[in-house]
C-alpha cells in the first residue's frame, strides 16, 4: 500500500486528476470505477478543466459507479446518478451509454448483483476511486460486511445517515438503504486509489494503515489488495503514527 500526504484538495486533485487523465490518455477504451460525495469533487473538476484544456477523447471509456440510494430515480436531484451527470459526465465528451450506476430501483439482491456481471462484461474496472466513511466504509460496505460481499442491498447505519444529511434538507430524507457494490466487487478492481480528507476520516486512516484487518473496519480488506495508493491530507493523516 502506498501512502501520500498532501496539503490540501487542490493537491489531491491534481495527483488522482493525473493518475486518471494518464490511463485515459493510454487506454482510451479504460474501464473506471467512481466514487461520489466530497472526496472526489475537486478531482472530477480537474479532470473537467484538463480534459478540456487537452481535448482528452473520453468516447470509449466505460465508468461504473460504487453506489446509489435505494427508491431514487436516475433523475432525482439526490441521486448519485444525478450527482456524476452533473460533476463530470455533462462536462466531458463521454458517451453516457458507457456510464453504469447501480439502479436505486432494484427489488432485490439478485437483481443488484447483475452489476457485477456488467461489470465482468466490460473486461473488469482499470481503476477504482474510493472515498471513505468515518467509520470505515467503502462504497455502501458498513462496518460488518463479509468480505466476500458483492453488489447488493444494504442498510446504513445512522453515522453514515447522520454524516450524508448535509446533502438533504432534512436527515429525515436520507435514505435508510443503498445498492453497493460489495467489498470483494472493489479488491477486483486492477488498482486503487483512495481519497480522505478532514480530522473526521483521521480514524478510518489509521485502521486502514496501522490497524488489523477485521470486518469492524471494512476498508481494512483493502491491506490485502497489490495495487492500492491512498491519498490523504494532513488531518487525515493526524493520527498516524
Ligand atoms: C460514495 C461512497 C462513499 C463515500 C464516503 C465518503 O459513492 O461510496 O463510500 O466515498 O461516504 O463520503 P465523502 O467523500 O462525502 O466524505
């Protein structure tokens, strides 16, 4: 696992904008996985304005998306589906056929997991960004998850609910369910990069770094994975030791 340090968002954005431009640049047909909230937005922006300022060709690439909240529509203003057409894919010349989101929709886990054959269609994900819960999580994948989990139906747990409420107007509106990929979808993926920032992730860092794998903390299955850079600010880093 390799471990970077960064001042701020700006930085970050600029060392995982890079990494991503670059594997477009070489592989135009690469299959990303995204991650949605705070963590990626400056990235995605400097993705924007680079792809811009470089006519970076992103016709043939394929995104598939971690997560989204069950009972909401593609269009709802809530949506994940919504947050990624609006952060980055209206603003690049991606084919918005090639973009995958879990459907808030799905019944049920059977119907969910055809995610992951989708997923299996496409060849695999190149690249993986993944934020990180303050209690751990990635994707959806609360505290608890096997790590054999795939993509599925999942409760949040209420620091999860109570941490997303700033993007609703009430906590009430938060979803109580989500469709995630699962944590052995994500070690799939060929490489990842991992994105915290702020005092309140320092804790999450420190297990995934420092501590013992165990499925309390379920970022820790990623200690287990060949490929996998993670990038933090200062706070975040705060309480390694
Ligand atoms: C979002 C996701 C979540 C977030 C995590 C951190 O698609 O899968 O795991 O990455 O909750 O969220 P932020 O970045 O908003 O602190």
């Amino acid at each position: 696992m390799e471990l970077v340090i960064l001042k701020d968002d700006k930085e970050i954005a600029k060392k995982v904008g890079d990494i991503i431009i670059d594997l477009v640049k070489t592989n135009k047909a690469a299959v990303l996985g995204l991650a949605t909230g705070s963590s990626p937005e400056s990235t995605y922006q400097y993705v924007i304005e680079k792809t811009a300022a470089e006519k970076i060709d992103w016709k043939e690439v394929v995104t598939f998306n971690l997560d989204e909240y069950i009972g909401l529509s593609e269009t709802d203003e809530q949506s994940y589906c919504y947050y990624m057409n609006k952060k980055l894919f209206e603003n690049i010349n991606i084919n918005i056929k090639n973009t995958f989101v879990p459907s808030g929709l799905v019944k049920n886990d059977l119907e969910a997991q055809k995610y992951d054959e989708e997923i299996k269609k496409h060849g695999g994900i190149d690249l993986q960004i993944l934020g990180i819960g303050t209690n751990g999580h990635i994707g959806f994948n609360e505290p608890k998850t096997s790590f054999d989990s795939l993509t599925r139906i999942v409760d949040l747990t209420p620091s999860t609910i109570a941490a997303n409420a700033r993007f609703f107007d009430n906590e009430a509106d938060v979803p109580k369910q989500a469709v995630s990929m699962g944590l052995k979808s994500i070690m799939n993926a060929k490489k990842i990069i991992l994105i915290a920032m702020g005092a309140t992730k320092a804790e999450a860092i420190k297990a995934l770094i420092e501590g013992n794998q165990s499925t309390e903390w379920p970022c820790t299955v990623l200690q287990d994975h060949s490929d996998i850079l993670v990038v933090v600010d200062e706070a975040a880093a705060s309480l390694l030791s």
